[in-house]
C-alpha cells in the first residue's frame, strides 16, 4: 500500500519530513489496511490530544506512544472478546487498538462526563471490555498476573495480557510476578516496549543483562520483533499469544521501538538529531510521505471522527463530584443485644474461611505457608488445602505480588483472600493497597468493584522482636476506597467473616490481634455490665456499667482484654465507673457512638498498641473536639516510641499495659 503525507501538515513536526523509503524487510502492502488505519488512528488521535494541551483545553499529563502505535495494534490484532489487557501510564494507543473507542478516550482524557471513566481517570486510567490501566509502574504486572490466574482456573483459552516498558524491569514486584507466573503455569502475556529510555535515562545507564535473560531466569519463553518492521511484528505478536492460548504458559515478547514524543508533553532532553533519525526510520512517517490517495482517505475519515468526537466532549458537561453523606451520618444509632457462642478465635476464622470456600467457588485464599500440613504461623488456615486443594494456594515470600493477584482476581469476578503472615510484611504491599486495589473501583468510575481481602496478624506481647511486633494499621487508615477491620473477643470473628466474606464489596484490610488467636470469643457481659452492639454489618461493641459513667474509653484488638481488667480496677478500687466500646470497623470510622458516650462522660480515653503520633487515637479525638458542642478532657495510652524489644522485660515496658490505663484513667477523671 502507498502512503501520503497528511494534508494538515507533517505528523512530526519537531523533525524534516522523512523521504519516501519502503518499510524496512516488508512492503505496507502486506499489512492488511484495516491494521494501519489503526495505526493512523492512534497517531491523529494522540497528535489532537497534544494540541488540545496547548490551547488549554486538557490538563495534567499526557504521555503519547507516537512512535510505538504498532505495538499495541499488532498485539490486539490477535486478541478477542474475554481477553484481558492490562496497560501502563503510556497506554492510548493500547485502549484504541484493543476498542477502537476514540470518543470514549478523548472525552476522558479531556474530563468530561461521557468520557469512558467519567473523567475521574483521566489519560492513565482507562478500563472498558477488558481493558485496564494504571499508571503506576511494575505494580500492573502481579494484577494482570491475578488476571491471568482467572483465565486458567475459568478454563478455555482466553488470556491476560500485559504491556511494559524496558524502565519498569528496574521494579521488583515484576519479578515476582514473573516467577508466579511461570510456576504456576498462567496465560499471561508480558510485552516488553522497549524503547530505550525510562523517561530522561537511557537504558544503558540503569538495565544490567538482557531483557531475554529475565525471562530465562523464570524459564519463560521469549522473542524480539520491532516496530520497524510492522508486519514481522504482528506476525511474532500472534506466534505469541497462541503459545499463550495452547500451551496455558507465560510468554515474553520483546519489542525494539522509539519514543518520537516527549516522556510527557514537552520534557524531551534527547539530541534532536536523534530524535530526527529516529523518525526518519518509522514506518508510519514512511507511509505518509509516500502520498497514496488511499491513506489520504483514512487520515480524513480520522480526522472526521476525532473532530466530532472533540466536538461532543466539549458540548458535555465536566466531571464533578458531588460529595455525599455516609450512610452512618444520615441514620439513627441503633443498640441491640449481643449474644454467640465461645469459640477459640482461631477456629472462628477457619470455620468462616471454610463455609466461604465450601458455599461459594469463587472464594481463594492465598498466602506464605497457608497449606497442609504447616496450616499457616497461626494455623489458622489449618486443613483448608487438604478440603479445597484448587483455591487454597502457598506462595512464595512475595507479599506486594499476591496482593497485586488478589486485586487482579477481585477485577475478575473472584472473591480472593490473602494472607500476610505478619502484619510488618504489609509494608511490602502497600503500593498495591493504595495504588491499586484502593484506586480501581472509584477511578474506572464504578464499572468494576475489588472484593478483596487482606487478612495479617499484628501486635506484640509475644517477644517476636521489632520486625515482628509491630501494630501498623495507623498506616492503613484514611486511604478512600478501603476498609480496615479488627477483629476482638468481643464480637465473634466468624460473625465478622460470615459477613465480610458473603457481602464485601471494598478492599478490606482485617487486622488479627496475635494474642487473640488463643483465646475465645465471649459474648458474656462482665458481672454488673451490660453486652450490646450497633446495628452496623460491622458493629461497635458496648460494654456498660449499671448506673453512671464517669469515663469513655475506646479500646479494640488486643487493647480491648487490657481494657477490660483496667476497667474493673477502677470500679473496684475508685469507685470509677467506665462505659467501654470496641470498635471492629477502623475505617471508614463510625464515631456516633462515641459522642453519644462522651455527652454523658464528658471524658475520653483512646487506647491503641501502635506508636501514638498521628494515630488511630489522634482521629478520634480530633472528631470528638470538632464536633462536640462541649469541652470533653481526653487523653490516649500507645506505645513508647521506639521499635519494639524482643527481651520480655524490655516490652513489656515498651507496649501499654494495665497499669498505664489506670494511671490515665484516674489523671482524666480524678485530678
């Protein structure tokens, strides 16, 4: 096929107009046309995008593929209805050739409410049929791998497919995808577009080894192509994805390719004689500057389109958000009687985990050492393998990659549950709690929901040292789109999971306090008290003295036995009455029940086992002082602030303790 350089000036304007030359080892004849409008499509439609940066009319970032459109043309070619296809901060051209929905990308892109995500996304968060991105790099990778680990256990031959860049090899969590991958034998995809440089530094600056020698390492099987010879591309692409489709196996597909454009926008610091050459090489430019009638008609019908399609985004309204009352806000505080039978927590968890995985075939359970015969650090998933060998997986030591699958997974239709064997390790999955799982829901405006859930036990009291005492979910709490929960002896655990497993619809972290493990739920009131809860799916427990209360304490996980016998010290010996509650939701935090207490106290005491300073304790004071009509005296007890002993002595002084409660209590109300 000939080509014609466009009619509305040169594709690249930072370079001379390439002299007509025949695509490098083929003709654009052997490229079905279908193919390069495609191709075209990407090109016009990502130089409109630029122009409309430069009049104004879009904000933020827009990263283009000019340059590197074959890619994710010659990839899609071979992909179809059910594939997956995951993408990076790079990613137009991938979400054009995979739906071919200009007018969705240019209203997102341009934050207006018909765009495909409402324009909450905007240029790297895109999702529709299959197709998502994100533009945090390497941490996509162990999603689409979650995503890849759906197809195979659907059966059939659909596939996950995921694009990379030569910089993201820099990023670890890719490794451990690749590895999990390669293991367990899953259908992904990893397309390699390397275009030598990772934003400003080149490859050469920041890459040991090869690209092929990653994949080797993993035993995956690979191939390079370029987008210099288009049609040899499209072939290797399609060689590839039916390895993939057949063989149910992860393959690497190595792809030579130059960025013609900025990183994003205007922050180019390449030698434009490189630059230049570059473009003179491309296979696009060379069409077009061959002048053919027939490549002139498709530029016209593109530019058509993506005119109407500007036209139509301006015409719609812009994305806002209108905020809204949480539900609790809005409703009156309900109390209801509470009442279960003991069972060693522990247990509790297992049962839960076990009437989930028995009743509902898209529940698994994934995590470090979870399997028969260790039945995990805790044993709490004890037995569970042996019962449900397909959907209670070990993984390796790779806590940000099972996260990642998880939230891959949820996006598919699963309902995974992962373990992190100390809740110090979440650290290591961070990036994929706030980043992904967090952000997937909200910025792919609904279209998707993330039931994920990540169980981890925390706390001290044990001697395991400072790696592995810690209590971190302060870290965990305020991030928008997740839920944090708590488990305690006073509301049965299996009563928590029954719920979160059968009705979730958030990512949800629950911390598991260690010295629960042991002990048993009670719904037996202390002597003298009353036993109640809200009406919430995740309830604040009250405990409550008959007569008045002198003193409010908010207490949960392992605090809360530590509560309990303070609070019974000071109504023995001073005569101190204190109204208890036990929180099992952290956040989104309930503080109604709160302020109901503290009208009647006029004092708080919050008690947390992590370090106190911007903590789970300073939130809930802050609320009360913002919003009570009257003075309440409050205080906290935490940690000391320093990393935690392994030697008994040393942490038992280094955590809160009985004594300390008092202490704080009897300053609050006495002094």
């Amino acid at each position: 096929m000939a080509g014609l350089h466009s009619g509305s000036g040169s594709l690249l304007t930072e370079s001379p107009a390439p002299q007509p030359a025949p695509m490098s080892g083929q003709s654009a004849g052997q490229i079905p046309s279908t193919l390069l409008k495609k191709a075209l499509c990407i090109r016009r439609t990502e130089e409109r995008l630029l122009e409309l940066y430069s009049q104004g009319k879009i904000s933020g970032t827009v990263h283009t593929c000019i340059g590197q459109e074959w890619v994710g043309v010659a990839v899609a070619a071979h992909l179809g209805p059910g594939d997956y296809l995951f993408s990076n901060h790079r990613g137009h051209g991938h979400y054009l050739a995979f739906t071919d929905d200009v007018e969705g990308l240019l209203a997102e892109v341009m934050g207006r409410v018909t765009g495909v995500c409402g324009g909450r996304g905007g240029s790297q968060h895109l999702c529709r049929d299959g197709f998502f991105s994100n533009g945090i790099q390497g941490g996509i990778v162990p999603v689409a791998t979650g995503l890849a680990m759906a197809q195979k256990l659907r059966g059939g031959e659909r596939i996950a497919v995921v694009f990379v860049g030569d910089g993201t090899l820099g990023e670890g969590v890719l490794y451990e995808s690749l590895n999990i991958a390669a293991k367990w034998e899953l259908p992904l995809l990893i397309v390699v577009e390397d275009n030598g440089i990772a934003q400003s530094t080149e490859r050469a600056q920041s890459l040991a080894g090869t690209i092929a020698g990653r994949a080797e390492a993993f035993d995956i099987e690979w191939c390079r192509t370029s987008t210099e010879d288009p049609a040899d591309l499209i072939e290797q692409a399609g060689e590839a994805i039916r390895q993939v489709r057949e063989l149910r196996r992860p393959y690497l597909l190595h792809v030579r390719t130059q960025r013609l454009k900025s990183h994003s926008k205007g922050d180019d610091t390449r030698d434009p004689g490189v630059v230049a050459a570059a473009a003179a090489r491309d296979p696009l430019n060379r069409v077009l500057a061959t002048d053919s009638p027939e490549v002139r008609e498709m530029l016209a019908e593109i530019d058509r389109r993506c005119e109407a399609a500007i036209d139509t985004a301006l015409a719609a309204e812009p994305a806002t958000i209108v905020p809204t009352t949480p539900v609790a806000d809005r409703a009156s505080l309900v109390w209801k009687s509470l009442s279960f039978a003991p069972q060693r927590i522990n247990d509790a968890i297992r049962e839960a985990l076990a009437e989930a995985l028995s009743g509902d075939e898209r529940v698994i359970l994934l995590g470090e050492d979870v399997c028969d015969p260790y039945g995990g650090a805790f044993k709490v998933t004890a037995r569970l393998s042996s019962r449900f060998p397909d959907r209670v997986r070990n993984t390796p030591i790779s806590e940000a990659a099972i996260v990642g699958m998880g939230n891959g997974l949820a996006l598919a239709g699963w309902r995974p549950v992962v373990e992190i064997m100390f809740g110090d390790f979440i650290t290591l999955a961070f990036d994929q709690i706030v980043n992904h799982a967090a952000k997937f829901a909200w910025m792919y405006n609904d279209q998707v929901s993330v039931p994920l859930i990540v169980r981890t036990p925390m706390g001290g009291y044990r001697g395991y040292g400072p790696t592995h005492s810690q209590s971190l979910e302060k870290h965990l709490l305020g991030v928008p789109g997740t839920r944090v929960l708590a488990l305690t002896h006073r509301y049965c655990p299996k009563l928590l999971y029954r719920r979160l497993l059968a009705e979730n619809d958030l990512p949800t972290l629950v911390i598991e306090n260690k010295l629960l493990y042991a002990q048993k739920s009670d719904g037996t009131p202390p002597p003298g008290c009353e036993l109640t809860c809200t009406d919430a799916a995740f309830p604040t427990v009250r405990i409550r003295p008959a007569g008045d209360c002198q003193l409010t304490i908010v207490a949960y996980g392992g605090m809360v036995s530590l509560a309990e016998t303070a609070a019974a010290q000071l109504a023995e010996h001073e005569d101190l009455n204190c109204e208890l509650l036990i929180p099992t939701q952290l956040y989104p935090f309930d503080i109604r029940p709160v302020m109901q207490s503290v009208q009647h106290t006029g004092r708080l005491l919050v008690l947390e086992e992590g370090q106190g300073f911007a903590g789970f304790g300073s939130e809930i004071i802050a609320q009360v002082a913002s919003t009570a009509g009257t003075p309440v005296h409050s205080a906290r007890v935490y940690a000391e602030p320093w990393p935690i002993p392994a030697a008994r002595t040393a942490e038992q002084h280094s955590l809160p303790g009985v004594n300390q409660i008092v202490t704080a209590a009897r300053k609050l109300v006495l002094h």
